[in-house]
C-alpha cells in the first residue's frame, strides 16, 4: 500500500516567520502534535512539534509571543512522497524516532502520514507496532542522533 491511501491531506502548516504561541495554538485547535513548517512557496523548511515548544521555548523561558518558529524548529526533516510503501515508511519512523511524517511531492508538503494513520488501518498492526515499540526505546539502536 502507498502511503497516498493512508497519509492525511488536511494538512495545516507554519511560516518560518511565525510566533511559537501561534504554533502552539494551531497545535491546540487540530489536535496535533506537530506541524510543518514551509516557505510561502509550499517548500518543506522543517517541522516544530509539541516537545520543541516545550523544550526550545519554554524551558529556556523565551517568550512565546515574540519567538519565531525558525528559532525553535528542527531542520533537517525527514519525509516520504505519496508513492512510498506504507511499511518502508513505519521502518523510517523507527528508524528515526518519530511518530510523523511530512509527505512531500514536487517539493511541497501535501500530506502527513503518522503512526495514528497506520493503526487505524489493521492491515499494518504488526509495522505499526514494532514501529512505535522503537521508537519509544529510549537507546534504538536505529538511532542516529
């Protein structure tokens, strides 16, 4: 199965240029827990989820309102495209310690495909599974940070 059959198209995202608060209050309002964050062209820039608020924003006690979503964020954002096998997909999150995915074609954002998404589809319980058993160990030995 391709991702495109599981992956979410609803996808709301952030300007680089955007506060924290606003983030986290997008967060709030769709219940995610991670969004990315594109140029005005659509283009993949990075990705700012609960936890990087938490711990690049507010432990460090930098005020939300005027922290931009730049300064927090991560880079370096690993993604699939629409056309990438579901399972091959769950490996990545494994492999990479992260519940989601940006699905990205032509270099935008088009989609996001989570672990949420792959279990809800029971034709993938065992991947979903190991999956999120790897990415909540704490020393992966997938792990490449």
């Amino acid at each position: 199965m391709q991702v495109r059959q599981l992956m979410n198209t609803n996808v709301v995202s952030l300007l680089p240029d955007d506060s924290v608060s606003h983030a986290a209050r997008l967060l709030q309002r769709h219940n995610v827990g991670s969004l990315p964050v594109c140029a005005q062209d659509g283009r993949l820039r990075g990705i700012v989820t609960d936890r990087d608020i938490v711990l690049r924003c507010v432990a460090s006690e930098s005020p939300p309102e005027e922290t931009r979503v730049r300064e927090i964020m991560t880079r370096g954002v690993v993604s699939v495209t629409p056309d990438d096998d579901v399972r091959e997909a769950a490996h990545l999150m494994a492999a990479e310690q992260i519940r989601r995915l940006p699905v990205v074609e032509n270099n935008r954002v088009i989609g996001m495909l989570s672990i949420a998404d792959m279990a809800r589809n029971h034709a993938f319980d065992m991947e979903t599974s190991k999956a999120l058993s790897e990415i909540s160990m704490p020393d992966n030995p997938y792990n490449k940070k």
